[in-house]
C-alpha cells in the first residue's frame, strides 16, 4: 500500500487503544524522507522520518492508514462562516502563507524556528500565534 501526502496513519497500543495519529505533511521517495505531524498532540510539531521505514510499519500492520480524514468532519463551507470567522482564518492565513511555501526547509526545527521570527518581526505577532495556525493548518490537511 503505497503512501502519500495527506494519509492519516494510526498506531494503537499493544492493548487496541490509539497511541497516535500522524499526517504526512511531506515526502521525497528518492532521499527516503517522510515528515509527519500528530494531529493529537496539541503541541506537536513536524518530525522528519525515514519513508522506508514507514512502509514497512504499516506493511507489518504496527500502523494503519486511515481509510478517511479524520479532519473532513470540521471543514465548514465558506457561506456558513460567520463574517468574524473569516477574518480570523484571513487573517491567520495572511500572517503563515508564506511558511507554509517553504518546503522542506520549515519542517527542520532550526530553520522553522528562524522562519517563525522572522514572520514574528515583519507580521509583528508571536511565535505562540504563527505556531498555532502552522500546527492547525499541517493537522488539518494543509486547508482552511
């Protein structure tokens, strides 16, 4: 079963009970790179992997790849958001739209936390607001 960007991949305890639940944010088949993030932990970030290694957990069935997006549940059509929603999804948008272009650089943690100053100093917000909206836009799929 082959990955790719935007899999949701679960990994259960020895008990059955969900350890976690990881999204593919980024992939290079030829340098065998994954990067996933949790979408459980609130305060997870992006961690870089091996894509052969990877395979073979969900081919030994340590991981499952999740037949539907967990995420799809809590996307909202633009004309059922209130005026006051839109411009805090705008305006978050406005201040991480340029991060997010910035793959792979801004998934490696010394680079990322360079990037987010430098957005902190020109959008003038904090490193705690740009976080924020970086992890619910790599949770949720790359969509608003």
């Amino acid at each position: 079963m082959n990955l790719f960007v935007n899999n949701v991949l679960r990994r259960d305890t020895p008990e059955g009970k969900i350890q976690d639940c990881e999204r593919i944010l980024w992939i290079d088949r030829y340098k065998d790179a994954v990067v996933t993030i949790s979408i459980i932990d609130k305060n997870g970030l992006p961690k870089w992997g091996h894509l052969s290694e990877l395979q073979n957990e969900l081919d030994a069935g340590k991981v499952m790849k999740l037949p539907y997006d967990p995420y799809a549940k809590f996307m909202i059509p633009e004309e059922k958001l209130t005026p006051k929603e839109i411009e805090v999804r705008d305006h978050a948008w406005s201040c991480i739209s340029d991060i997010v272009e910035l793959e792979p650089n801004v998934y490696d943690k010394s680079e990322r936390f360079q990037i987010i100053m430098d957005t902190c100093q020109r959008k003038k917000k904090g490193k705690k607001f740009i976080y924020k909206y970086l992890r619910y836009y790599w949770m949720g799929g790359g969509r608003w």
